[in-house]
C-alpha cells in the first residue's frame, strides 16, 4: 500500500505541470496542447482542462482513501504487535524464577510491560516501517523530477540529504542518552506510585505527605524533560526546512526579478518544484524524525531485546511427578548468592500422610527450607530423592508444583469477592462448591461469611484492605485446603490470630490430616506438637529432627 500511494502522490505533484501551464500559456501550442492533440486529437483547452483536473481529483481522492485504510492497518498491525510482545514478555517474566523476582524491582518489569514494550513497537520498530514508506514516495518524486529536470532536481535533493546527514551527526548520540534517561526517572516514578499507595497507613501516621511529594514531582519532572527534548530535536529538522526553502524561493524570484526574467514563463516548472519540495519536505522531516524516535527508543529496545533473549526455557509437563511414599533430603546445603549457607547438609524425611512442623527462631532459614521443598530455589549440594528417585525439583518445578497446596507468611488478597480468593477461579463453572465450602468451615471463615451482606460474593478490597490480618491468613489457609493436594505447607499461617482461633483451625486440620501430608512452620508449637508427626528444629544452619512428637 506504501507503495502504491508513492505512486499516487507522485502522478498527483506531476499533475500540477500541465494543470499550470494551461492556466499561464494561452498561446495553445504547449507541450500539454500537442500531447493531446497528437495522442486523442483533443484540442479543445476547455476539454483538455477538465480532464486534467478530473484526474487530478481523482488521484488525490484515491491517494487519501488509501492513506486512511494504510493508516488503520498500520495501527492494528502495531497494537497487534505490541500485545504480542506485551504478552509474550509477561510469560518470560512468570516463568523467571524466584531468585530472578527477588532480585528485581516489580517496577521495573511493570515498565518494560506497559511502557517500554509500546515504546519499541510505535518508536522503533515502527520507525522502520515508516522510514520504508518515504522512502518509497521519495523515490518515486525524485524519478519523476529527475526525468523533467536532472540539475535542479540534483541541487534540490543534494541539498536535503546532506542538511539531513548534518543534523543526524549532530545528535548521534544526544537522543539516545535522553532515551536511557526518561527509562530510569519511569522506573522511579513507578516505584514511588506503588509503594505510596502501599504503604498509604505509615505515609498517613508519619505525615510523609511532603517528601514523597517532592520526590514524584522530582522524578516525573526529569522523565517529562526527556520527552520535551526529544520533541524539541523532532521539531528543529521541519523549521529549519521550511526557514531555508522560503529565504531560497524568495531569493530566485527576487533574482529574476532584478534581471529582469520573464517570470510567467517560468512559473509552471516553479510551480511543479514549489509543490514537489513541500510534499519532500515533511516526507524528509518525518524520515529525520524516525531516525530521531529510533535513537531515542534504543534503549528500551535493548532492554526489551536482553529480556527476551534471556528468558527461562521452561519444562515440557510430560506428567506429574508422583508423590506416593516419601520426600528425602540428604545433605542439603543451600545459600543465596554464593555467600554464607543458610541450610548445611541437611538430612531427613517426610513420610506420606504425616505431619511435620518446622521450627527455629527468626531468620534462622524455616522459609527457605520451605522453598527447597517447593522447588523454588535450587541446592548447591546434596540430592532431594522423591519415592526413591533422585529429583531435581528446581528444574521439574512445573511437574512438581501439581502435588503442593501453600500458604505463605503474606497471603496475597485481589481485589475481588471471597470466592475468587479462595478459589482462584474466574469461571464459576469451574468451582466445586461442596469443597469451597468445606474449606471455608476449616479455616473458621464461615462465621464470618455468614455475617457478611453478600457472603462468598463479597469484595475484600486490594491487598484485603476490607479485612482484618487474621482473616487475610483463613482465606490463604481455605485456599490451600481448597486446591486439594495431598502436600500442604503452611508457613507461620496463624501468627495473627488469637490462641482460641489457631486452637480451632488446628483441630479442624486434624481431622482430614490423615489423607494429607502436612509441613507446617511455626513459632509457636503449643497447638501444632499435638498433631505433629515429627518435628525439624532448625538452629546454626543445622537441622535436628524428632520423630513422633507429643
């Protein structure tokens, strides 16, 4: 399409020739009068007139209609484009594993989602698509000019691509730095939104209203100063076009009116080069400009390139790993970064349908060991044998997982009703509404659903905010239950409730413990020793099992 509409706009500028020479020679013998004579026997001006500017119409109507549907493909091709990447980089990042999570700010991976993703696919890869397009126009007129008039044509472009290589060289690199730039204060300037309105409580109680403030102005400020740069460099190439143009069109008229040149004699070419240099102007300017957008865009396409090109390979689930007598650690050793181990060469079991409480003071490595067990973190020594078999739950994570029900120290709540949280299902087809409610009743929220206007339906607000903390645990506890695994591990899943409620919910686990195999960590044993099978005390690294607690 491209193509076809240079071609079209260049039979529209050719037009303007005859169009001006019937209107400034009326002596019947020009070029235009003998071509119509020889070719149609027309000489009739009026008729030859009206065709001319029939045609040219009809150019101009045909060429716009194909802009308009050129410009819709363009866009839906470019929307396509950039939900392909959006989508496919939202994969590469679930897939990343928790070392990678860890170790990277969520605001950055939010950027390079809503932000950088778009900015690659409209401001360079676009670019080059739009780049082609010109090219294709400035071909197709400079043919054309070249065939009417090979000197003026030759100065004319000569002087365009060597004032367009000059202002190129000049910012090389100034757009580019501009580009790394606006990255970082976005980042910033995401990072402060989501902590503010995370932490909306301390902001609120410690009065920080003024720095945070001071500090948002101060990063969105430096990241809209990029953009006003960038807008600055884009416009100075179509003032500087125009501001040469007229002063050299001014110029050669004023000559030729000082020597005294016939002028109407000229004004048709002057007319052709007058309309062909203010359609290869904005068509030049635009080629500057995506040059321009590519510089300044570079730097989000590097680091949309480098996430691509490093994404996790993720593991085909040929079937799940069967978990049917027991889990193995033998010499496990585990630590982050390759600094001091947290877990050394730790050994014990887990039997089927047993239940094993974990514990050892803060930071001493309970959640960690947890993470071993999910597979979350890969050991630096040792082997982890399932059933027997020597398993690599890092690298079978996705196999493995299916086995697993787990409620962390935070319970993550949407912003959604309690169904949805406890089910984690959009459609309500897909839930069992026998076990919904089985799992509601252990972790003791049915009180207070019932208690609630709109039961399972009711909204909890972003991150629970309708809720208290203790309830925030239940709903993490019934979705553990819920999702109906045979291993389920609970980690510190009761240290915000009160005694009487923790004394309940465990009782309640007691009584469906013998189909489920539980890991449970905990500071406090006084509720959970009773239903412990075995308890692992974690102190100096080293792990101490105790088989049949009491």
């Amino acid at each position: 399409i491209s193509i076809l509409i240079s071609v079209l706009e260049t039979i529209g500028i050719s037009l303007i020739l005859p169009i001006l020479t019937l209107i400034f020679d009326n002596s019947g013998k020009s070029v235009i009068d003998k071509f119509f004579f020889n070719y149609f026997d027309i000489i009739d001006r009026k008729e030859i007139f009206t065709i001319i500017l029939v045609s040219f119409s009809f150019v101009v109507i045909f060429k716009n209609v194909f802009v308009v549907i050129s410009t819709w493909l363009k866009e839906k091709y470019t929307l396509n484009l950039s939900v392909f990447f959006s989508m496919s980089l939202f994969r590469i990042y679930l897939n990343k594993s928790i070392n990678f999570h860890s170790n990277i700010n969520s605001s950055e991976l939010v950027r390079n989602l809503i932000t950088e993703v778009k900015t690659v696919t409209k401001s360079f890869l676009m670019s080059y698509l739009n780049i082609f397009a010109e090219f294709a126009f400035l071909f197709t007129i400079t043919l054309f000019l070249f065939i009417n008039n090979f000197t003026v044509t030759f100065f004319v472009f000569t002087f365009f691509g060597l004032s367009s290589l000059i202002i190129l060289f000049f910012n090389k690199n100034q757009l580019t730095k501009y580009g790394e730039i606006r990255i970082k204060y976005s980042t910033l300037t995401l990072k402060i939104l989501k902590e503010s309105f995370d932490s909306i409580k301390e902001i609120k109680i410690g009065n920080l209203f003024e720095s945070i403030q001071k500090n948002y102005f101060k990063f969105i400020n430096r990241s809209g100063k990029m953009n006003i740069l960038a807008t600055i460099y884009s416009s100075f190439p179509r003032a500087f076009f125009e501001i040469i143009i007229v002063i050299i069109i001014s110029s050669t008229l004023l000559l030729m009116i000082f020597y005294n040149v016939e002028i109407i004699e000229y004004i048709p070419i002057i007319g052709l080069y007058f309309f062909a240099v203010f359609r290869i102007m904005p068509s030049i300017n635009r080629v500057i400009n995506n040059i321009q957008s590519i510089k300044y865009s570079t730097p989000s396409f590097n680091k949309i390139y480098e996430d691509f090109n490093n994404k996790t390979v993720v593991e085909n689930i040929i079937k799940k790993i069967d978990f049917k007598e027991e889990i193995k650690f033998e010499k496990i050793s585990f630590s982050h970064n390759n600094l001091e181990n947290i877990i050394h060469e730790a050994e014990f079991s887990i039997k089927k349908n047993t239940t094993t409480l974990i514990l050892g003071k803060t930071g001493s490595g309970k959640t960690t060991l947890l993470d071993l067990i999910l597979g979350f973190y890969k050991p630096i020594s040792g082997k982890i044998y399932i059933d027997g078999n020597i398993t690599n739950l890092y690298e079978k994570f996705n196999s493995w997982i299916n086995n697993i029900s787990y409620t962390p120290q935070s319970v993550y709540i949407y912003d959604d009703t309690i169904e949805k949280n406890i089910t984690l299902q959009n459609d309500k087809k897909n839930i069992n509404y026998e076990l919904l409610k089985q799992s509601i009743e252990i972790a003791e929220l049915d009180e207070y659903v019932k208690n609630t206007q709109r039961g399972i339906d009711t909204i909890i607000g972003e991150l629970g905010s309708k809720i208290s903390g203790g309830q925030k645990q239940r709903i993490g506890i019934a979705r553990a239950i819920y999702k109906n695994t045979n291993l389920v591990i609970l980690d510190e899943c009761t240290n915000a409730l009160d005694e009487k409620t923790e004394a309940k919910i465990v009782s309640n686990l007691e009584k469906i413990k013998k189909n489920k195999t539980f890991v449970i960590v905990s500071h406090d044993i006084k509720n959970f020793k009773r239903i412990a099978n075995k308890i692992l005390t974690i102190e100096n690294k080293l792990i101490q099992e105790k088989n049949e607690a009491k």
